[in-house]
C-alpha cells in the first residue's frame, strides 16, 4: 500500500496530530530556532548597528538563499 492511500486512510484529527507532529520537528531540528548569534564587528552607528563579520554575512545569505529552496 502507498502512504499516500495509508494517511488518506486515516480518521482527520490523526492526520492533523501527524502534520503538527512533523511541523515541530522541522521547526526545533532547525539549527538557528534556539538563537541566532549576530554580534558584527567594528563601531556601532548612531542607531547602535554594526556591520556583520564576514563570516556572519555568509550564513545570513546562505540561511537566506536556503530558504527560497
């Protein structure tokens, strides 16, 4: 039996217990949803920003791009 035909098989409130089930892991097995260290480098600005380190940037993109995938 394909699990397509099994999950439409099963009653609704399991199905929805299913799906919340496999949102929360996608969400907590995600490796920035605890914290996201942004510290930057350099002066802060009149609004206290400052400019991210290299290596900050490039997983700021990379989280970025990742999410169009």
């Amino acid at each position: 039996m394909n699990s397509a035909v099994a999950t439409a098989a099963l009653p609704p409130d399991v199905r929805l217990m299913n799906a919340v089930s496999a949102l929360l892991v996608a969400v907590l097995l995600e490796s920035e949803f605890v914290y996201r260290l942004e510290f930057g480098t350099g002066e802060p600005d009149e609004f206290g920003r400052r400019r991210l380190s290299p290596r900050e940037a490039s997983y700021a993109i990379a989280y970025a791009l990742g999410r169009l995938a």
